[in-house]
C-alpha cells in the first residue's frame, strides 16, 4: 500500500533528526554564493569584452603619417659635426630616444660613445642617423658571428636577435649593437674605435744639444704641443741598461699623458729606435706585454693592447751612432669616453637591477681569466646562454660554475664569438675561461641571456693571459 | 523583508528537505549538508526563488540532485576508499534502509519524491529532469525489488498514481 511505504519511509526518514535550521548561518552561506557567484559573473564578461577588444586593438590602423606606433618613436644617434684634423676632436655622439638625449657624447672626443642602457625600443623602431657623415656608410653586421652584411641605414632589422652596426662617417668610426629580444628590447651602442688623424704624438729624437758627439734627446709632442720640458724633467730616467752618466742628454720621462684610444706614436729624429709598449696590470704589476717598436712608427690602434682604456708604459730606446742605447719610459694614460675604466673591465647592466656584483679580479697575472659576474637572475635553475666576443684569447674551453661548456675554438688573436649555453644551478656563478695563447692580451665581451628572463647583460672585460713560465 | 521571506522558507520546509535528502543518501551528516547547501542556494538566487509559485517544489528539485549526485559520488570514491564505518547508528527500519541502499539513486530518488514527498510523475520528471516515462520505469524497478525484498505485503502497492 501506498500509504503503508509512505510510513515506512517516514519513520525511517525520522533518522535524519533535523536540527533547527540555522538561518544566520544559511544566509550567511548563502551570501557568500552570491558574491563568488557574481563575481565571476563579471569575470566572464570582462573576459568577453576583452576577447572581442583586444583584436581590434591590435588591428587599430595606424595613424596617417606614422609609419611606426606611437610607442616607437624614432632613435637619434646624431654624431655631430666631423670635421677633420685637430686632434680627435670629430663631434661628439648623441643618442637620443622619444625625445630624450641618453647620453651627451663628449663635445671634443672621437669615438666616445659608451654602451648605453635603458634603452628599449620596440621592432622596427627606425634609426635615424644625423649629423655630418658625408661620405659615411651604415652597415648592420650579425654580432655574435662576425658575419658582416650590408644592410640599408633604414632598415633596421626586426627580427629578435643580435645585430651590430658600423658607421663610418669621415673621421668617426663607431661600431654598436642593436639587440632586439623580445618581449622587451634593448639598444646599445658602442663605439670601438677611431681611426685618428696621424702624428698625435709625435717623439722626436733629435741631436742632444750637450753631452759627448752622437748624443740624442728626445721630445713628445702630443696634439700639435710639446710636452712641458719640465714634466718631462720630473721623473727619472728608467735606464734598462748600465747608466751613462755621459748620456744625461736624454732627459726624463713624462709622467702620465691621457690620449684617447687610436692614439698613433711616430718617432722621428736620428738614431736607431726601438721599444716596447707595456702595459700596466694594476696592483698585481708588473706583468708587459712586450711590443718590438718596428721601424719608427706605432700606434695604440693597432697594438695588442692599447685599444683598451688603461695606463700603459712606452718605453723608448735609443741607440745613437757610437754611444750605448738608453732607454727613457713614458707613462701613457689610454682614455676613452667610457665613464668608469675600473681595472678588470666594464659593466653596463641593460636593465636594471639585472646585474650585481663586479668581477672578483682582472685577467692580469693569472693563468686563467677568470670572470666572476654574479648575477642575480631570478631563475635559478634557467639556460643560460653566454656568448662571447673576444680578441687575443684562443679559447679552449667555458666553465660555467664548474660545469663545463664545450665552446668551439677560436683562433687567437682575431676577433671571435662563441655561444655557449649552460644551465646554472644558482644565482650566482662563475665563468671561467682557458687561455691556451697564453703572453696575449684578452678583451672581448660577454653576453648573457637567460632563457626564462627576456633580460640580457653584458660585461666588457680585459686583460692579459701571461705566458706559461 | 528579504531575511524574513527566507526564514520562514526554512521554518516551512528545512526539516523536510533534510529528510528527503537523508532516504535518498542514507547519511545524516551529508543529508543536513544538503538541506544546508539547499538553503543556501535558495538565499542565492532569492530573487527568483521568492517570485516562484512552488517554492518548496524547488527546493526538493535542488535536494533531491544534490543528493543524487552526493550519492555518486559517495559509491565512487568507496570502490577505493575505507569502507563505511560500522559504528553507523541502526536505522529505525532496517530492512527498507537495505533495500533502499541497493536501489540506484536515481531509483532511490524517484522513490523518496513520488512516495514520501507525494510528488506526481510529471513535478518528479520535473525535478529529476527525466522524461515521465523514465521517472515511470524507475518506479516501477524500485517497487519490484521492494515486492521482492520485503515481501508479499506489498504486493499491492502499485506504481501507478
């Protein structure tokens, strides 16, 4: 019977022995439904609008006259006016950015354009160059592989990757990278060197006004003007060989002389000439690169290691008929625009924050440049690729937190790239690089990318892998 | 105004929707939760449950998927869980709770709506979204296993209202 199962389930539904319903707490409950409820509701239609808007957004026109978007305006590297001759002075080199000049380049200094940061620019941005460059070309090169390739001054490539640019504009000759990685990208430019004007300096070995026959003096002259005979009295005479007193004709040397990268030394006068160019290592001194003066004439353009800001000496010897050589030392300053020429190298984080720490020690007097950049990458546990420009060194090998990253060799003493790609295993790591042309000189470029960030750094560095005793 | 619609909605029906989850589920603890999240969701959506002619119609609609749906998922997770605790208190009439815990839910369901709640075919293929025909057929195979379960003195309980 119906009614007979209706009791029955009664009496058992009578198990349930109900409370009193709550009823704060069930609108309480309730309430709480309501507002997740409605909140998601409006999720969905946000996320609805935002479906439909954000393709027409990315499908908006461009304004009439505006090949790019507004948020790219144009980059102004503005190299000023090249006039020629004088000493190096061939306008000084401007970036300038939505309307923002990143660096003042140097009025009176050739090739001073250092790598500049915080600069980002989206693909395609055009690059305007300004200025006197009559006669002056623009080419875009691959960076990291060296390969050189001609491309128009208006045409900057788009696609994600590292690009270097030459520019040549009479006296100036500047060469940079524009890197575009995305999703954020970053521009730097870096001028390397110039070529100067000759004679800038000039040492003149001429007929020694006293002392027994045959003796020489020697004058510097540097930028049209002659080195006080004063400074060039105040420090003692570096003699290499036993001294002749009966050789004080030669006089002095000159204490520190700041001449900007590119600086060529001629030698003129009687006498045969010879030297050497060393370089000074900082604290750990000591450590030269011996450079045969062949003939009369050098310059630090060209030399193993003057294309790299520092504090150099140039010894000058002089052997004049019938006397014993002698040498005199001076003591040359190498400059260049970059702002801070710290011992070890350079740093230019290209993004803030992205790079801490400095290297632990130069590459001077040790077996092994050593480079101990600690970066502080964010991903602990992220690929990263290093890649390298050098010059001088053969590279054998890359450690990378002691994990060994095969690298390809490279000749030394041309300029290279490597790419290497290590996974490091913290934050911070050390990069160790084998010399295996050891008695050369190192400098060169380290770039690093991690693949989880689209951040990139890179680390100028220098120095000098000693010969094997 | 609001709160007190509601609270006579629960004064008028809690006890009953918590029992007609408890036959379907056949767990106190869950069916109090099911005439709690029943309630709950009538307070949601009080806009519309207040204009509704049959409310409580509603609220066993809710109920009675909930528990359906609770009991799924109940006999899911048990074919990898521990089994039922047998400290469980001794239901008032044994041999109904037996048949009713070997019926399907939706069997158990169409059970508890049409018998307990006198629900007729169409307010429980309604509340059950299941075609008349479908809410019919699951009477019939639940009065047949209570004929062959509890015996000849429901022989004439019929299926058909």
């Amino acid at each position: 019977m119906n009614d007979e199962l209706k009791d029955r389930l009664t009496r058992l539904a009578g198990d349930a022995r109900p409370e009193t319903p709550d009823v704060p707490a069930l609108v309480k409950r309730g309430r709480r439904r309501r507002t997740v409820l409605r909140a998601g509701q409006g999720a969905a239609v946000l996320a609805m609008v935002l479906a439909v808007a954000l393709p027409l957004y990315a499908l908006r026109p461009l304004r009439p006259g505006s090949p790019v978007p507004r948020t790219s305006p144009t980059m102004v590297v503005d190299f000023g006016a090249a006039r020629a001759g004088g000493m190096g002075a061939h306008g000084g080199v401007r970036v300038s950015y939505a309307g923002v000049t990143v660096i003042p380049g140097p009025d009176n200094v050739a090739g001073v354009v250092p790598s500049f940061s915080a600069l980002m620019a989206p693909p395609g941005t055009p690059i305007t160059f300004t200025g006197d460059s009559a006669g002056g070309s623009v080419r875009f090169a691959e960076f990291n592989t060296g390969a050189i390739s001609s491309r128009a001054a208006d045409k900057v490539p788009s696609a994600p990757g590292g690009y270097a640019m030459t520019v040549s504009t009479g006296w100036v000759s500047a060469t940079g990278g524009i890197t575009i990685v995305k999703p954020t990208f970053s521009t730097y430019l870096t001028v390397g060197s110039v070529p100067p004007p000759p004679s800038l300096a000039q040492v003149q070995i001429t007929p020694a006004s006293f002392g027994p026959p045959g003796a020489q003096s020697i004058a510097l002259t540097y930028g049209g003007q002659e080195i006080e005979p004063a400074a060039l009295q105040t420090s003692p005479v570096t003699a290499r060989e036993p001294f002749k007193p009966h050789l004080m004709s030669v006089n002095g040397s000159v204490p520190t002389l700041a001449v900007p990268v590119g600086t060529r030394f001629t030698v003129s006068g009687g006498g045969v000439v010879g030297g050497q160019l060393r370089s000074w290592a900082g604290a750990t001194g000591g450590v030269s690169t011996p450079r045969p003066v062949v003939g009369a004439s050098f310059d630090l353009a060209h030399g193993s290691l003057a294309v790299i800001p520092g504090q150099y000496e140039l010894t000058m010897g002089v052997r004049a008929l019938n006397n014993p050589r002698v040498w005199v030392t001076f003591t040359i300053e190498v400059v260049s625009d970059q702002v801070t020429p710290f011992p070890g190298g350079s740093r230019e984080p290209l993004h803030e924050g992205a790079f801490v720490g400095e290297f632990a020690s130069t590459l001077a007097s040790i077996k092994y440049a050593t480079l101990t950049p600690h970066l502080t990458l964010g991903y602990p546990y992220a690929a990263i690729d290093l890649m390298m420009t050098h010059r001088g060194l053969g590279m054998d090998n890359l450690h990378v937190s002691g994990v060994p990253t095969k690298v390809a060799s490279f000749p030394a003493d041309v300029s290279s790239a490597c790419v290497a790609t290590c996974v490091a295993h913290a934050p911070t790591w050390v990069v160790t690089m084998a010399g295996r042309s050891q008695g050369t000189a190192v400098h060169g470029q380290l770039l690093v990318q991690s693949s989880g960030s689209p951040s990139r750094w890179f680390v100028n560095f220098f120095g000098y892998v000693p010969a094997a005793p | 105004m609001e709160q007190a619609g509601f609270e006579r909605l629960c004064h008028e029906h809690y006890e009953r929707v918590a029992r007609a989850a408890f036959l379907i589920v056949a767990d106190r603890e869950e069916a109090l939760d099911i005439a709690q999240e029943t309630f709950a969701r009538a307070y949601e959506h009080w806009g519309q449950v207040v204009k509704m002619h049959n409310q409580a119609g509603w609220l066993y609609k809710v109920a009675s998927n909930l528990a359906i749906s609770r009991v799924r998922r109940i006999t899911r997770t048990r074919h990898h869980a521990e089994p039922v605790a047998i400290d469980a208190p001794m239901p008032s009439d044994p041999r109904l709770a037996a048949v009713l815990a070997a019926l399907s839910p939706a069997q158990r369901a169409v059970l508890v709506l049409r018998f307990y709640l006198d629900m007729s075919v169409d307010a429980t293929s309604v509340a059950l979204r299941k075609r008349p025909g479908t809410v019919r057929a699951l009477t019939s195979q639940g009065i047949a296993r209570l004929r062959d379960e509890l015996g000849a003195t429901w022989q004439e309980v019929t299926d058909e209202r």
